[in-house]
C-alpha cells in the first residue's frame, strides 16, 4: 500500500513539472510572435522598420495635360450694310452655309436708280456743252491767228487784236470749265453705281451663318449687323492652362481633342497661339488650336477634352509618386541596401503620369525603393520587408516576403 502511494506521488510530481514547463514554453513562443509583428507605428516591438518596397526595372511613361476646351470660330465676321436704306430681303437662315460673293440681303434702291438717271442726265448735257465750247474755242484760235497776221502788217489796229484775243481766252475757259464740270458729274455716276451694288450685301467669306438679328422691312444703316458668319475651315479650339504648366505647353506640340459628339473620333491639331498674358482671376493662360474641318461637323459651341502630349520615354525608372520623400527641399527616395538598412536617396525627376513619376538620376535598375511605410523612415534604419501579396501592396518582383536578407540582397 505504502508502495503505491510513492508511485502515484512520482506521477503527480513528474505531470506537474511537465505542465509547468509546457506553460513556460507558450509564454516564450507569445514573446517571439510578439516581437515579429509592427506596431501602430509601423516597426516590430524589436525596433526594425516594417516596410514594402518595389524593385525598380524600365517601363514606358508618357505625361499629358488634360484640359476642358471649346471650339470656336477661327474668323468670325458681323456683315452691315455699306449704306443706308430699307431692308427688302434677307435671303439667308442661321445655320445655313454660305460662300465668299453670295448674297445675302437686298436693299431699297428706287431712290438710288433715280439718282443715277439724274447723273445720266447731268453728263449728257455737260458733253453737250463742252463740245460746243469745243468748237468755239477753235473758231477763236482761227480768228486769233488772222488777226495776228493783219497785226503785223499793220491792217487792223492793237484794239481789235485785243478783242479777238480776248475772245479766244473766253472760250478756252468755259472749255476747260465744262470738262471740269463732265468730270465731276462722271465721279458722281461712279459713286452712284457703287452705291447701287452696295444694296445686294454680299458674303465677305465662306462660312456658316450664326446669327441673323434683323428682319426684312427695317431701315437699317451701316452700323446694323445683317448676319454674322463664321469661318469653319479651320476652327479654333480654344482653353486655359494653368501657369505652373505653360512651360510645357509649347507652341507647335501635338493636341488632341475629343468631344460626345464624336465620341470614337480623334481630332489631331498644334497648339497655334497663346494670349498675351494671364488671366488675372483664375491665373490661367489662354491657348488655342487650330484644327482643320473640311467636312464642317465641328460647330462652335462644343465642349470636349483636349490633351497635350508633353513628352514620354519607353524605358523609365518610374516609381509611385507618393514614394518620393522630402528633404530640406529636396526630393528622395528610401533604398533598401543589400544589408537591409533604409538609405534617404536624392533623386531628379522628369515625366509625371496619374500616379507615377519618372526618376532621372539618383536610382539604378534594380534597386529595391521604399513604398510603403517611406514617411517614418530616418537614413540608416533597418527594415523588415512586408510581403505585398499578402497585405495587398503593389507588386515586388524583388522583394523576399519578409524573409532575412543575404550579403547580396536576396532571401537566404
């Protein structure tokens, strides 16, 4: 009896210990759990960065500006009348096309046919006259030189020379006079046929009729706008871009531009002209396209998208934009070393699309750059690498899920 009772003392004994030391044991494996996983602040309780990085390796980039934009006409032209007078008729419609030299409005011109029968008449008798003066005056020339010749032989005396010459100047006057006076009336004939032509108002250019504000019947005069026409071969596209990208936007680039309209077409033009300054209130600058529209479907009104293609490279070091790192004004990048340390890299960058931007210097091929957990990092702290795959982070082809690190920077 006594023996059986050591031997279940042994048991107990022996069960104790083990318990004892299978508790210990969970307590250390939670300390080592503990110790791997990050804290709020984004390092494990050890101390070592938790970050997530993308391995640096050529891509294609390409940077555009986007902007809203409106067609325009490339010449617009308010059509008045070059006299005054009474509409008789408009013979045109908005939205109607129409060509240089068409007519388009027909004035009153019954006071200006009138006018020019009137001149008609008023140079019919001016010639009339001038030719009889005409004919005197060689009378008096004929009369002038006779009396010359009795002059010196002494037939007549100074006096009646000197009437006869007297005669002549007479006449060479009023022929001089009525030619002034057909000339005159020949000018006034002119003007009054310009006037006549100017009751038919003709297009000045080809183009689309926009608006027509008058009606037939009206006394109009040649302030008044008849028509307005715009010209639509080319047309202007016309938008504002901010001034921290008018250095970009170089007279003679590539614009693009699309609209609802026209929804699976492209329209391709070159940025043609810039306004003179800014606009004071928003501080945008004035740009404008030209784009051709033989065919006429680009209307002025319309709104669309244009984009300016800024430049692009086929194989850039390109990184998140949120990857770069201020420092003391300057841009940088974290770089994991092959040991596994942080290192606060100055970089220049050049193209920028959406959410990516091109590193021109500082980065080589290959490097593992810091794009996760950049902002808590000081130069010289060694990380840890997060497995992007499993919390969701952007694809590493060079990262090692977490795994420690060799001399030569891969997992061991």
């Amino acid at each position: 009896m006594k023996k059986l009772k050591k031997t279940v003392a042994i048991v107990l004994a022996i069960a104790l210990v083990g318990f004892t030391g299978y508790k210990v044991k969970q307590k250390l494996d939670a300390r080592a759990q503990l110790a791997q996983k990050p804290s709020a602040s984004g390092r494990s309780t050890t101390g070592t960065a938790m970050v997530k990085t993308l391995k640096v390796a050529p891509e294609p980039i390409k940077e555009t500006l986007r902007m809203v934009a409106e067609i325009t006409a490339e010449t617009e032209v308010a059509v008045q009348p070059r006299i005054n007078g009474r509409l008789l008729q408009l013979m045109v419609e908005e939205g109607d096309r129409v060509k240089a030299g068409q007519v388009l409005a027909v004035l009153d011109d019954e006071e200006i046919q009138i006018q020019l029968r009137q001149n008609e008449a008023t140079i019919a008798t001016v010639k009339a006259n001038l030719n009889k003066a005409e004919r005197d005056l060689i009378q008096a020339k004929t009369e002038l030189d006779r009396y010359r010749a009795l002059l010196d032989k002494k037939y007549v005396s100074q006096r009646d020379y000197d009437n006869v010459e007297t005669a002549y100047l007479a006449a060479k006057t009023s022929v001089e006079n009525y030619r002034s006076q057909l000339a005159t009336a020949e000018n006034t004939y002119q003007l009054t046929k310009i006037q006549l032509n100017h009751t038919k108002v003709v297009a000045p250019i080809s183009g689309i009729v926009l608006s027509k504000p008058v009606t037939a019947g009206i006394n109009v005069t040649t302030g008044t706008t008849l028509v307005t026409i715009a010209s639509l071969d080319p047309v202007k596209l016309k938008f504002n871009i901010d001034q921290r990208d008018t250095a970009k936007a170089r007279k003679g680039l590539p614009v693009t531009f699309t609209t609802d309209v026209f929804p699976d077409e492209l329209f391709v033009g070159y940025i043609h002209d810039a306004s003179p300054g800014y606009d004071t209130k928003t501080r945008t600058l004035s740009l404008s396209v030209l784009l051709p529209n033989g065919n006429g479907r680009l209307l002025p009104g319309m709104f669309g998208t244009v984009e300016i293609a800024i430049g692009e490279n086929s194989r850039a070091l390109v990184v998140p934009q949120e990857a770069i790192v201020k420092r003391e004004g300057r841009s940088g990048l974290f770089v994991v070393t092959r040991d596994g340390i942080a290192r606060w890299q100055p970089v220049t960058t050049g193209l920028a699309a959406e959410d990516r931007i091109e590193i021109t210097s500082g980065i080589a091929e290959g490097d593992l750059v810091v794009v996760v957990g950049q902002n808590r990092l000081r130069d010289g702290d060694p990380v840890q690498l997060l497995d992007n795959r499993r919390s969701g982070g952007p694809q590493n082809q060079g990262q090692n899920g977490g795994k420690p690190m060799n001399e030569r920077g891969g997992p061991r």
